[in-house]
C-alpha cells in the first residue's frame, strides 16, 4: 500500500469521529442545559439512540455481505450513499426546535437517525481494512493511519464544539455572595436569557458548530472515495462460497479469541464513553473549572492524537497485548483530580487520559483483523465473514456505551439534577465524581483481567500469517 491510500484511507474515517466525538463530549450538557429536557428524557435519548445505532450493526452486516461487487467495489457503495442522510439527521439533533413539548421525541428520531446512519458508515469503512491488502503489516499500519487520524478527527470535533459553543455555557450571571458560604449564595439574575429559546444565542452557536461539521463531513467522504481502491482477496478460490450471515454470526460468536477482544473492550470502551459523557458535566458543576472546560478536552485529545504514533511502535516491538497496559494509566489521576480538584492537576490528568484513550482507540482495531486471519484459518473456504466480525463488534460497543450513558443521566435525575441553575446539590456533584472517577476505573480493570486470557500472541501472529500464505 502506498502512503498517499494509506492517508486517504484514514481521512475518510475522520468525519465520522468528528462528528462523533462532538455528540459524545456535549450531547449530554445540551440536552440538559440547552434544550432544558429533564436527565431522565436524556437518558432515554442517549441510551435509545445507541440501541438503534447497535441495532443496525447486525441489519447492515447482514445486508453488506449480500452486497454484489460493483466497480467501485462492494463496501464504497455504502460509504457514500449514507454520507448526505447523515449530515442532515446530525444537523438537526443539534438544532432547538420552537415547541417545548415535542423536543424528546424530536431529539429521539434525529439521534436514533444519526446513530443508525453512521453505522452504515462504520461498518463497511471498519471492514474495508480487510479490502486494502492481504499483508498483516500493510493492514497494521493502515490502522495505525486511520486511528491517528480518528483521534485527530475526535480532537478537531470537540476543539472545534467547544470552542464554538463555549459562550454557551460561560454563566456571568452567577455570582457569589463571598458573606455567605452556603449553596444559597449562587443565585440567577433576573435579566439572564433563557437558553431554551429558539432564537437565543446558546441555540445559534450550536447550530453554527453542527453546520461546520457538517461540511468537514463531506470533505473526508470525497477523499476517501478519490484516494482509495477496494480490492478482493486476490488468492481467493471461485470454489469458496460466503457464509450465510446467520451461520457466520454464530461461529463468530463461539471463536474464542473474538469473544475475549469483544468483552474485554467492551468494558473498557464504556468507561471511555462514560468519561467523555460527563466530562464537560463535571468540570462545570463539580471542579470549579467551568471556564476551562474546552481546554481540558483540547488538551485530552491533542495528547492522543501525539501518543497514537508512539502506541504504534511499542506494540510493533513488545507486542498488542502488552500495549493494553498503557490503558490503566488514566485511573489514578482520573481519581486524583476527582478528590483533588486543582486546575494544574487537571490539565496533567487530561493529558494522560489522552495517552490511555489512544491505547484503547488503537488496539482493538488493530487486534481485530488478526482474530479475523484466525478464523480465516479455521474456516478456509468461507468468505464475506469480515463484515460479520465488524458489525457484532460495533454493535456490542455500541449497546454497552448506550448502557453506560443511558445510567449516568438516569442517576444524574435520581440525584436531582436540574438544568440551568449555577450550583447543584452535593448528590449531583458526589454522582459527577463517581462517573469520572471510580466506575471507569472499575471497568477498566475487568476490562484488562479478561484480556490476559486473550490467545492471540504475536509468536501465533506469525504462524497464522504463514499458514495463510501456504492456503493462499
């Protein structure tokens, strides 16, 4: 593969994780603070539309591998006939519409839209890895292209949210008595405008930010679609037949090195979620660091964008499993800045979180294509299996992180959580802390015990590639 399908490969993977990384970090605050629907209409939002997202990963697998070859392949079809629905379902979830009582359900269809439609997208794009080149080392660094990419897309969306939207959420009209030292003191001044209104400049400069990404969205799709060639198995005999989508998903589900990958990463991308979700809640309601909030996550990212090269490396030379490692270093400082809200600690606590979080972006993509050599291996004359393997694994991530939000904005309303106000109560503030804090750190680790059965080292890597060069 040369370096120019390798780069074009990767910049089409971008936009999806802009935009994704935009809903991750503010869906959650805009649907509170912005659109004023209650934690618990939230936590249906978030949760129902990742269920429909997870849903459709099985639907557009089984669908995707019934797809004919075409001239631009079987997979690119799919990438770009999704792309122009997509940018108008993610346009509108971030648009405040001039009813009050209508909005869950208009924030439910747009998001369960939006989250359904990037499947389309993620599932061809993640399998089209396969489709590049039957060489692990071509296919190692094209993950290792597309993650560093991703997370500078991550990076660009969040950097380019906050910054747009961070006048929305910067509350002048909260002053503080300095004679009292009682929640009382925080009070709204009358004259302060209401963010819930259509025409209000919280709600302009979300729809600003949701049109700018919209337009990175389509630049990525075109260079993928001008850069890169999908390419079938050259060594594939005309006697293989593909697996039936039912019978694939079964033996995927009883191939037990996927098994291990999926639930180990499955914890861990969860705590991911759950950090990014609350993240912007925190720093606004229970650190103090309201007004840094878009710097922290900037800085977050930029660090995992710098450390993805690095992760690249150290698991080229000491092998996947070992890099796993690098995932756990959030957790100390995680809990640290939790009991110790002090702003130099912030910035450091973002800037290893971003380490730990491109560790765990990089290495289950990377992992995922040896496990689908694995089972290639054992079933030698089966194709169209990789969209199989992609979309359950989509779907799986996807289910746990719909979960995960879906409790935290539930557990935000029992706590009594109410949009708009300058101080909430210490319920809220104790929940925000353990979000960030202790659950993450708890799956982390269950998430890392369950990767230390994982059968795949890089001493089978090596005879798997041969095995599969003899079949070939």
């Amino acid at each position: 593969l040369s370096m120019c399908s390798k780069l074009c490969y990767a910049i089409g993977g971008a936009p999806n994780q802009v935009a994704g990384s935009a809903a991750s970090f503010f869906l959650q605050i805009y649907l509170l603070d912005i659109a004023h629907i209650t934690p618990f209409h939230a936590s249906l939002v978030l949760f129902i539309g990742k269920a429909s997202g997870a849903v459709t990963d099985p639907v557009a697998g089984f669908f995707i591998s019934k797809s004919r070859w075409t001239k631009i392949g079987r997979l690119m079809p799919w990438v770009l006939a999704c792309t122009p629905f997509t940018i108008v379902s993610y346009f509108f979830m971030w648009y405040l519409p001039p009813f009050a009582s209508g909005r869950v359900a208009w924030y439910l269809t747009f998001h369960c839209l939006f989250q359904a439609l990037t499947t389309l997208f993620q599932v061809p794009y993640s399998a089209l890895t396969m489709f590049l080149s039957t060489d692990q080392k071509d296919r190692d660094s094209a993950t290792a292209y597309r993650m560093t990419m991703e997370v500078l897309g991550t990076l660009i969306g969040a950097a380019l949210q906050g910054q747009i939207v961070a006048s929305a959420h910067v509350s002048p009209h909260c002053t503080v008595n300095p004679s009292l030292n009682t929640t009382d003191s925080w009070h709204d001044t009358p004259s302060s405008p209401d963010p819930s209104d259509p025409l209000s400049h919280q709600a302009r400069v979300y729809m600003v930010a949701a049109g700018v990404i919209a337009g990175v969205y389509l630049l990525g799709i075109v260079v993928l679609f001008l850069g890169v060639k999908e390419r079938d198995d050259p060594y594939a005999l005309n006697s293989d037949r593909a697996i039936p989508f039912c019978k694939g998903l079964a033996l995927t589900m009883k191939h037990g090195p996927y098994v291990k990958l999926t639930a180990s990463f499955l914890l861990i991308s969860t705590a991911v979620q759950l950090e990014q979700g609350n993240f912007v809640l925190f720093c606004t309601h229970a650190s103090g660091l309201r007004n840094h909030f878009q710097y922290l996550v900037v800085t977050i990212l930029v660090s995992a964008v710098v450390s993805v090269p690095f992760w690249q490396k150290f698991l080229q030379r000491f092998g996947k499993k070992c890099a796993a490692c690098g995932i756990s270093w959030m957790i100390p400082f995680a809990v640290m800045l939790v009991t110790i809200p002090n702003l130099i600690l912030a910035y450091f606590v973002a800037f290893i979180s971003g380490l730990s979080i491109a560790a765990s972006l990089l290495l289950p993509w990377s992992m995922l294509p040896d496990v689908v050599d694995n089972f290639r291996l054992q079933n030698p004359h089966g194709k169209g299996h990789e969209t199989i393997f992609y979309s359950s694994y989509v779907f799986f991530t996807k289910m746990s992180a719909g979960i995960g939000l879906g409790i935290s904005a539930a557990g935000l309303e029992f706590t009594g959580y109410k949009p708009g106000i300058c101080r909430q109560s210490d319920d809220v503030i104790l929940t925000l802390k353990l979000l960030i804090g202790a659950v993450p750190a708890i799956l982390i680790l269950l998430g890392l015990f369950i990767l230390l059965f994982y059968p795949i080292t890089e001493e089978s890597r090596k005879e798997t590639k041969l095995a599969l060069e003899e079949l070939r």
